[in-house]
C-alpha cells in the first residue's frame, strides 16, 4: 500500500499509528521467538516483555533517528509532541515518549507496506536481543 492510497485519516493521529506498532512490534518479536525458539509459552512471554518495553523501544528510536526520510521523520516529530496522558510503570516519560515515537513510525512503515524497513530494523537492532 501507498501512503496516497490510504486514507489520511490513518496519518493525521499518531497516537492511532502507535497503537497499531506496538501491535505489529510485538507480532514481529512472537513470531521470531516462536520460530526460533522451543520454550515454554511463561519463558517466550518473559524474553518478549524485555524487548517490547518501553525503554527498549526508546533506545531503538534513538538509533533510528538519524536514517528516517522527511515523511517518517513528520510522523515521528508529531508523535513527540502528542499529548500522552499517562506512562509506563517501568519507564521515565523521556522513555515513554521516544517509545510511542517508535511505536507511531512502526504503525507507519506497516500501513505503507514498508516492510523492508520493519526487516531491516528487526534484523539489524532486535534479533540480537532474542
């Protein structure tokens, strides 16, 4: 899909967008246990929780900044300035913020279709983490 053929309503709420990534980060980092991995379901839930908290999701935005094109760079700006009524009980709000910035340009690069960059990310800042 192309971002012209969504509707902009998919665009214009980056809260929306940061739903959909923490839904679509956390299928990404399942599914890599799943398959690679043959351990109790308690053991996959612990080792996933690690990876999909909120501070790891800062410290991948943080390596992701410098890389983003205008557009993803736009979602990931209005992100940061959304207003975020609450937090993670295990994060500062710096964290909290800069991981519904993650979560917002994985919302993105999913309802574009991009998902060479979900792979590029996942294989070159998670898979070592798994």
């Amino acid at each position: 899909m192309k971002k012209q053929e969504l509707s902009d309503s998919y665009y214009k709420n980056v809260l929306v967008l940061a739903y959909l990534g923490d839904s679509v980060f956390t299928l990404m980092v399942r599914q890599h246990l799943v398959k690679n991995h043959n351990l109790k379901a308690r053991e996959l839930n612990k080792i996933a929780n690690t990876v999909v908290c909120a501070k790891n999701q800062a410290e991948l935005m943080t390596k992701l900044k410098d890389g983003l094109s205008e557009d993803e760079l736009d979602i990931v700006m209005r992100a940061r300035n959304s207003h975020i009524n609450s937090k993670a009980k295990h994060s500062t709000l710096q964290e909290y913020s800069l991981a519904t910035q993650f979560e917002a340009l994985v919302g993105y690069w999913y309802l574009n279709g991009d998902f060479k960059k979900l792979d590029q990310m996942f294989d070159k800042y998670v898979k070592e983490k798994l």
